[in-house]
C-alpha cells in the first residue's frame, strides 16, 4: 500500500470506531460522506485491501507485450530506422512494418532501453514570433539547405518554398549546390500547383539580388542610379511577383524550422526507400511533399486565396531562364558564353538585337520580336595569315668605324715571344697566387 492509501486507512478506522464523525473524517479526507460510506462499508467486509484499486499489478488489455517492446528496439537499433526521431519512427512502424503503435508507447520502449531521442527539446528562448499572413498565397519562403541527404559525406542542396500562412511545402527541388536552377524549379511546382504568389522573401544571395546594390551611396540613389536586376529577379519581374529581403536568418524562421524537419525526416526515408541519387530524390519528394503538407500544414486566418493565375500569353519556359542581349553579325552569328552560334533559316537582319534564351527545358533559342530561332554551335574558320620573315641586312662597320681603329695597329699574331717565355707567363696567370 501506498502512505496515502494508509493514512486513508487509519482515518477510516477511527471513524469506524467512533472517535472521527461521518462528517469529520469526510472532511479529512477531501471525499463526500457517501464515497466515505462506501470506503467503510468495504473496508468492513474486505479490510485494507479493499483501498487498493482492482487494476493495481495488471497489465492493461492495450499494452504491448515484452516481445512487441523487444522488436521496437531492434528495429529502431537496425540500419533501416536509425536516428529517426520518435514521431517519426512510429509513422515508419505503421507504414512498413504493420504495427499500429502510439509515439508515447514507442518512447517509454525505446527510453526504458537507454536510448535517446534525437530531437531532444532545447531550453525555451523566450522570442517574438511574426504573425502568419492572413491568406494563403501572400508571401511565399524561399531558401536552400545543404546537407548530406543520402549519408556519407557528399553534401546536396535542396532548394525549397514554404507558404507563410498555411506552412505548406509549395516546391521542392534537389540540385548538387545552391543554383538559379533549384530556384526556378520551386516557382515553377508552386505555380503549376497553386498560381502565381503576391511575394516571395527570400535571403540576400547574388541569385536574389545583385551584391553591388550594397555599394550604392545615397546620393547614386537619390539621382536615380541602380543596378542591373538578377536572372532571378528579372523573371520574378515578369511575372509580377514582388521581392522581399532578409536580413537574418531567423527573420524567415519558418522555412528554418522546416529545414530542421525534413532534415531529421528525409534521410531515414531515403534510406527506406533505397534512394541515392538526386533524381530519384526529386522524383520521390513529388509524392512525399503533399503527404507531407497534409500532416502538417495549417488553416489559414482567411480561405481566399491570394494566389493568381499565370497569365495566358506568359510562357514559363520563356520566363523562367537565364536571358541576356546580343546583336547578330552579317551571317546571323551570335556570341554566348564564349562560343559562337549560328541561327537556323535566318531572317533576323543584320546587325539586329536578339534576346538569347538559355535554359534546362528548351536548350538555347534566339527571340527576335518576341520571335523563337533555332540555334546551332557555329565554329568560325580560322584566317591563315602568312607569317612575313623580314630578312636582317649585315651590318658591315666602315674602316673608320672605332671598332676597326682600335685594333688596327695590332698584329693578328706575333712569333717574337718563344716558348720559355710563353710559360712562364702563363705560370704567372695561373699558378703563382696558388704557390
């Protein structure tokens, strides 16, 4: 028994031996006269053992057996689920293994064998939270993650968009780095799926924004000077999207705390799921992201929708590219890149500009009033040009010249000296500050 079940006990005794009232021990114990009545009654009939509850020692009829507990943690300690969080891990018993078990189950398993969970609860740092937006649509995150998604050491980025009002995933794309690729991606799944967004707010990465709009003093502002935009921000321009900037990380908090989770989350199911490359990643986040939404995002303040629809007349692929100027020489030949191209079935005049368009979809094409072009790698044949060796003329000095006037009186060579003679001078030269 229990101390408060024994102090329990002795009042109960007293006021059976009449040294407490009904009331008085009713009061002592914090019950009502008629539970005190029954506690008498059975205390009466069974003694002390009737205070301890029926159901104290049984297992309950929901329990996991110690065999069931026994299997949660070989699983979890097996290469398949290590390093899940505990959510996490009893969603993956559910989904793949057949056992329908609650997360406090599988933590009291999991804990009781002396494992940790990897999503410990840090101490609370009090903060102010920024207000959701009201509707859904209104300010889309932006933002990317490198990390090492199929094990190992080899980091790839994910490149993702969050909604501010509802936290729904909108796009996902996986590249090898950070890239205006993965970006142009993302807005493309979020416009296909939802419409085109009012804002997105975004960090102050060069794909965002030029670094030399930093460099501007106030008064290049004032007189009206800026810099060129981004490929980025060009094509968010078309579009009619507006750019937000960030000024820290934890102004976009959202889309941080969702990199925390997918973090935690994708790469034990990629390694469920035998991914290990980025194209079957992509492949797969297009059906993991909505079941991903459903489970975690939330009603907005207001059911419209701020998103609107692409207009018909905009091609994404014409947008969503990396597009810059150029004029065509005579024989319609263009530089991009370093490389010459040569349109095909040219009508463009000459010296005309055209905006040239490269991107993943359709390659590279020629616009010329809002015209497409086919485009093909030209190689300019190299002029041969005959290397003229002029031919040097000798010098011949004059007899008066100081090189001839300075030796002239000299003999060539001269038999007056005999060999003693000639020895001995060459003893002088060579030997004699070594004697």
């Amino acid at each position: 028994m229990t101390q408060s079940q024994i102090n329990r006990y002795h009042v109960i005794m007293k006021s059976l031996e009449g040294k407490l009232t009904v009331a008085a021990a009713s009061d002592a114990l914090g019950i009502s006269e008629r539970q005190l009545t029954r506690l008498r009654n059975g205390v009466k009939e069974e003694g002390a053992a009737f205070l301890i509850h029926k159901n104290t020692s049984r297992i309950p009829s929901h329990a996991i057996t110690e065999e069931e507990k026994q299997k949660i943690v070989e699983l979890y300690r097996g290469d398949k689920y290590t390093g899940a969080n505990f959510l996490h891990f009893s969603e993956l018993l559910e989904e793949h293994e057949g056992m329908n078990i609650s997360r406090s189950t599988v933590h009291r398993a999991l804990t009781s064998s002396g494992i940790e969970s990897p999503k410990k609860r840090r101490r609370f740092k009090p903060h102010r939270s920024r207000k959701r937006k009201l509707q859904e649509g209104l300010l889309l995150q932006m933002d990317a993650t490198p990390y090492a998604w199929f094990g190992g050491r080899t980091k790839y980025a994910l490149h993702g968009s969050i909604d501010d009002a509802t936290g729904k995933i909108t796009g996902a794309y996986m590249t090898k780095n950070e890239c205006l690729h993965g970006y142009f991606e993302i807005i493309r799944q979020t416009i296909e799926s939802n419409g085109v967004p009012a804002a997105t707010y975004t960090d102050r990465h060069a794909i965002f924004r030029s670094q030399k709009a930093d460099k501007l003093t106030i008064e290049e502002q004032l007189a009206g000077k800026t810099v060129n935009d981004t490929q980025f921000g060009r094509a968010m321009k078309e579009l009619g999207i507006n750019m937000i900037y960030a000024r820290s990380a934890q102004a976009k908090g959202r889309i941080e705390r969702l990199w925390e989770t997918l973090q935690s989350r994708l790469v034990i199911e990629f390694r469920v799921h035998n991914i290990k490359d980025v194209h079957q990643a992509n492949a797969f986040l297009a059906d993991y992201i909505p079941n991903f939404n459903e489970q975690f995002a939330v009603e907005p303040e207001k059911s419209e929708s701020s998103y609107s629809p692409l207009a018909p007349e905009i091609d994404l692929n014409l947008v969503l590219c990396v597009k810059e100027t150029r004029i065509v020489d005579n024989g319609g030949v263009f530089s991009f890149k370093r490389k010459s191209w040569l349109i095909n079935n040219c009508d463009v005049p000459k010296k005309a500009k055209i905006e040239v368009i490269a991107s993943a979809t359709n390659g590279i094409i020629a616009l010329h009033k809002d015209k497409p072009y086919e485009v093909v790698p030209f190689i300019k044949p190299k002029k041969v040009r005959k290397v003229q060796q002029k031919k040097r003329k000798a010098v011949v000095p004059k007899e008066n010249h100081h090189w001839k006037s300075r030796y002239r009186d000299i003999p060539l060579y001269s038999s007056d000296l005999t060999n003693a003679e000639i020895y001995n001078m060459l003893n002088d030269i060579f030997l004699s500050k070594y004697a």
